[in-house]
C-alpha cells in the first residue's frame, strides 16, 4: 500500500499559564489498557519551526511535524512526555500546546487526547 503524507501543525507556547488545548479540557480521563496500544509506523519524519520577532514578543513558535504513514496500517499514536530527562519533575509540556490541527492529503484528520499526560 502506498503512504499517505501527513502533516501535525501547533502552535506552542513558551510562558507560564497557557490555555490547554480544547481536547484536554474536554477529555476524560481513559481507563488504563489492558496492553499498550501500538501505533502504526510511520517514516520520512520531517518538523518545521517557525519563529521570528513578532512571535517572539508573544513567545509563540509554530512547529510543523510532517510523516508519511502506511494506508490502512490503522492509527498512528504520537505522544509528547510530561519530564524532561534529569529534571525529576513533572512539566506537563502538553497543556502550553495550542491550536494544535492534523491533516493528510489536504483535508482534516480526526484526532484525540487519549491520556492526560
């Protein structure tokens, strides 16, 4: 099967007190799965990041995250940690993501928060 182009576009937040997604305010928390769930693969991993001095004075960086993933080969899971390494502390990056879109060949892909974190 041939793959499908996807692109994940956001818009992050640097500061303190950013408004989380709509998702995450929506979102309950799921019951843990009995296995863990397997994503399909996906290749031809690209980001994009934008930033310059207009966004800079609302400390926003646009960040693209582009891939290719097999036709059919079922869901693609991304996840984002919630610690940096050696930091022993929770950051919890996910709620300074904003606007966050997801799309493949141009139209809009359906998407869900599945875990808090």
């Amino acid at each position: 099967m041939s793959p499908s182009r996807t692109l994940l576009t956001l818009l992050g937040i640097a500061g303190a007190g950013a408004a989380p997604l709509a998702a995450q305010q929506r979102a309950a928390a799921a019951p843990p799965a009995a296995t863990p769930a397997r994503s399909a693969p996906i290749s031809n991993v690209t980001y994009e990041v934008a930033f310059d001095s207009a966004s800079g004075a609302t400390r926003l960086l646009r960040v693209a995250m582009s891939f290719d993933a097999a036709r059919g080969a079922g869901p693609v899971l991304l996840s984002l940690p919630v610690w940096t390494p050696g930091a022993y502390e929770i950051s919890d990056f996910s709620k300074r993501v904003l606007n966050f879109t997801a799309e493949a060949a141009g139209r809009a892909v359906s998407w869900d928060k599945i875990d808090p974190d």
